[in-house]
C-alpha cells in the first residue's frame, strides 16, 4: 500500500495540536498541548488568552510531532488545517503554521470543518460506512449531520441555545466545579440517583433540534432555591438527575432520526461523546438498530486534538479539496 502521510493543525479553542497520520488512519503522532490550566481561573475560554498560548506552542508541537513520527517534511502529501469554526485569533495561528510549512515545502494545503474533524476522529475506532448519521456533541455545538457519501455533510437538525457541553460547564460552575465541568460531573453522576427528574426539552417535538437552556436553568432555580432555604442537596444526585436528562435527550432525537434517515452507521463524537453515562446508554439503545453499525469516536480522541483533523484532512485531500495562501480563518464556518 501506498503510504501517505498529512501534517496536521488543530487550534480553534483551547489545545494547540500537530499531528501526522498515514493514510487517513493510522497516528503517527498527535501531540495535544492544552491551556486547561491557564483558562481554569477564568472559568471558561478567553480568546486573547487562547490566542497568545497557541502562538507560543505551535512550533514546539510541530517539532515535537515531526519528531516523533519520525519524518522529513520530504515524506509529506499534504498539509490539513482546521480553519472554522472556532475563535478567530486561536484559528489563525494554526492556519498560519499550516500555510508556512505548505508553502516552504511544496505541499497542497487541506482545509478541514473542526465539525468534520470530531466526526473523523470516530475513524480510529473503525471504517466509516455511508450513508451514515453523526451525533456531534461538543462544548460549543450539538447536532445531528447526515452523510450520505464522504466529504458530503448535512446538518438535520441542531441545538437552539447551548450545546450540551456548555451546558455541562455552566452547570459546573454552580457546582464549584473547575472549567471544563463534564468529565468530573460524569463521574459524580455515577454515585447519584436521578431524583430532581429534570425536563426533557423538545423531546416529542417533530424535529431534530436540541435545547438545553431551560434544563440549565431548571438546575440553577433548583440550587439557588435550596440556597435560600438553607437546604442541603445531593451533590451526586444533582449530578446524574442532569445527566439524566442530557442523555435521555440526545438519544431519544438520535433514535428518532435513525427511524426517518436509512443509514449504515451511526456515529458518536466530539468533546461530550467521552461521557461514560451517554456511551453506555447508547450502547443499550443501538441493540434496538440492529441493522445499523455503531461508531463511537475512542475516548482519548473525543477532545479536540489534530489526529481527527489529519483523518477528515486525508477524505478530503483525495476528495480534491484544496486551499490557496489565501486561506482565512471562519469563526462560524457551517459544512
Ligand atoms: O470537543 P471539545 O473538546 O471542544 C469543543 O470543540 O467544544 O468539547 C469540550 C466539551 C466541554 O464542554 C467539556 O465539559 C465536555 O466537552 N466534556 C464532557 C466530558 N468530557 C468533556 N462532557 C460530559 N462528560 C464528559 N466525560
Ligand atoms: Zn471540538
């Protein structure tokens, strides 16, 4: 088999990663350097803080991949950049880096949807079959995409307000949770009881959109309210009754979808795909699709990282997608 290797750049949030993968699925490396610990005391993301971080680690990064793939910029095929969506100044840094290293070197510049990345990070796990629907679960997206062939992607239905893992975050914060929330508030759920039987937002609606704002506050007027009183309330308990009710809503719009979509495979992906409640409860549900394969994106690749992005990069640097130097940063890119 012929071997092709993408270098790959992530940068649109908070990780700066460079990676480089052998035919859109093998990890050379994947060098992930994240800013948790800087944006914790904000209790969330501040672009310029992302922005100066992703300057000061993407060349260390980029070294450190090449390093360890152990490659010569001779033995590259191409390029792959996330260029949207994402904070503008932090995208910018990988598109810069992205454009430095293809124009140095003769290589054909990739632009890959950070959306499309999260997807392909699934590919690790396992080929990706067609016609095939994506649950895309992030800190800043959630939604519902349709592929009916490779680098063809259609958004069926998406959140109204937040996305399930804002939702995550700011729920975390009344917690006294550090930033980003869902991992500890995953575990925590684990020893709870779902006892508050939060709302199901949008659950019977015919559509496959999302809402998770009147759940986070329905959490909030519950905390805020025992405050007052001087209640006590169930830490673990709170936990997984939010939980609960997160995942009751992204399978019950899934399986719906699943029922109206004929597809091979079902996808699940990005930052909150890592959630151990939703992978299990997925699991369970897919048993009633038994005609549809199920995907799920490995836990340590759900996170933003630029593994996924050199894997969407390789689809669709054989699907003849191509960027001049002219290439931007889109901070609401759609597909
Ligand atoms: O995909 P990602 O790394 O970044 C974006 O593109 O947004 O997703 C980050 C989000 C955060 O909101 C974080 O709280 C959430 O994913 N997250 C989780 C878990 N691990 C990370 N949410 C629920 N359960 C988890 N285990
Ligand atoms: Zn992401």
């Amino acid at each position: 088999e012929k071997r092709d290797l993408i270098l790959a750049f992530e940068s649109s949030c908070d990780e700066t990663s460079v990676a480089v993968i052998e035919n859109g699925k093998r990890i050379l490396a994947n060098v992930v350097a994240t800013q948790i610990n800087s944006q914790k005391r904000f209790g969330g993301v501040v672009p310029e803080v992302a922005s100066r971080h992703h300057i000061e680690q993407i060349t260390i990064c980029l070294a450190d991949a090449m390093q360890r793939a152990q490659i010569t910029y001779d033995d590259l095929s191409a390029v792959a950049v996330t260029y949207g969506p994402g904070l503008v100044g932090a995208l910018l840094v990988g598109v810069t880096a992205a454009k430095a290293v293809a124009f140095a070197h003769h290589l054909p510049l990739i632009p890959v949807n950070h959306m499309a990345g999260h997807i392909y990070a699934a590919r690790f796990a396992g080929e990706i079959k067609f016609p095939a629907l994506a649950l895309l679960v992030s800190g800043g997206h959630t939604e519902l995409v349709y592929l009916p062939k490779v680098n063809c992607y259609q958004i069926i239905g998406e959140t109204r307000d937040d996305a399930a893992g804002e939702a995550y975050d700011k729920v975390g914060r009344v917690m006294g949770i550090p930033y980003p929330a869902g991992k500890q508030i995953d575990e925590l759920a684990h020893q709870g009881k779902d006892t508050f039987n939060f709302p199901r937002a949008m659950l019977n609606e015919e559509n496959f959109d999302f809402s998770f704002s009147g759940l986070k506050s329905a959490f909030i007027n519950t905390v805020h309210h025992a405050e007052q009183l001087h209640q006590e309330l169930d830490q673990a308990d709170l936990a997984a009754s939010f939980q609960q009710s997160v995942i009751e809503v992204l399978i019950g719009k899934t399986a719906k979808a699943l029922k109206k979509y004929f597809v091979k495979q079902l996808i699940l992906a990005g930052g909150v795909a890592a959630n151990t409640g939703l992978r299990t409860a997925f699991t369970q549900t897919m048993q009633q699709f038994p005609q549809v394969d199920f995907l799920q994106a490995p836990l340590n690749l759900c996170g933003d990282n630029a593994a996924m992005i050199g894997a969407a990069g390789y689809v669709a640097w054989k699907g003849g997608q191509r960027a001049d130097l002219n290439l931007n940063a889109v901070p609401s890119l759609e597909f």
